[in-house]
C-alpha cells in the first residue's frame, strides 16, 4: 500500500497496530465503529488513506467507512491541534457577537473553521453550545471557559496557550 501517510518506517508500526485493531474486531458484529475510534487513537484524525485501508480490510465499500466517520462528530478527517478553540455560536452568545470573535480568531491564526495550524498547536472550531450562556459570548479552549470575550480579548487568550 503506497499512500502518503502510511509509507515510512514509523507510519509502518501505526499500520501494523492498526491492523492489530481490525484483526481484534473484524469478526465481531458491528467492528466498524470500534476500529474507527481506535484508529482515530492511534492517529490522532482518520485520513483517506486509514479509512481506505480500514474499508480493504473489512471489505466493505469506502462510501460506507467515510459515511459512519463524517456522521459521527467524534471523528474528525483533519488532524486537530493541541489546543482545540471552541467558539460558541449559540444564541445567547451569538446575539452577542460570538461570530465576530470567531472572525477574529481566523484572522489571527490565519485558519478557518475545522482547519488546524500549521504548527499543530491550534485547531479552530464553531459549536451550538458550551453551557455557559450566562457568561456570553463564550469561548472553550480544550477544557477551558472564558465568558465575556470581545474581539479584542483573543490576542490575549491566544497568548495564555504559545510557551
């Protein structure tokens, strides 16, 4: 298999751990979504390349493998950065100019919604809720909540994440 991430001596012992993973649950039923969250383990996102070599293992059409992981929000098809920044759009917040700071944070990073940096250190997210719509417009950085953001507020968030 010549595929771009599964070519060099290490992507071979992720290839190998992977197929440990399908050998472990290929005979039971319903082994895909289980493969699909141990693989997305063992790389961190689920590209092409994993899902088309999950779909020949299985021998079950790709259309299938990349339907259940772009169904599921749980898996994603990018690589995601250390620090993963949810801005919430939900109403209370977006009433209050969440899409602004959203625009901000794209603007600084130089990244779009869904994308990562090129330094793997931030991923950029949009999402309904964080549950903390008394402190709108809100912000989660991994497991970190900041309430009452402004635009201006991002340059300093941002700066409490790069050592």
């Amino acid at each position: 298999m010549a595929n771009c991430c599964l070519e060099n001596s290490e992507s071979k012992a992720l290839l190998d751990k992977l197929d440990e993973v399908i050998d472990k649950y290929k005979d039971t039923a319903g082994p895909l979504i289980p493969i699909l969250h141990e693989a997305q383990g063992i790389y961190g996102y689920l590209p092409f390349e994993v899902q088309l070599h999950i779909s020949e293992r299985l021998g079950i059409p790709l259309a299938d493998v990349y339907g259940v992981v772009t169904f599921y929000t749980g898996f994603n098809t990018k690589p995601k950065g250390k620090y993963v920044i949810n801005v919430c759009l939900g109403t209370a917040c977006y009433v209050k100019g969440s899409e602004n700071i959203l625009d901000r944070f794209k603007t600084t990073l130089g990244i779009d919604i869904g994308d990562c940096t090129e330094d793997q250190i931030f991923s950029l997210e949009a999402c309904r809720c964080i549950g903390s719509c008394g402190l709108a417009p809100a912000v989660m950085i991994n497991d970190d909540v900041y309430g009452n953001v402004s635009p201006d507020d991002v340059e300093s968030i941002l700066a409490n994440y790069q050592l």
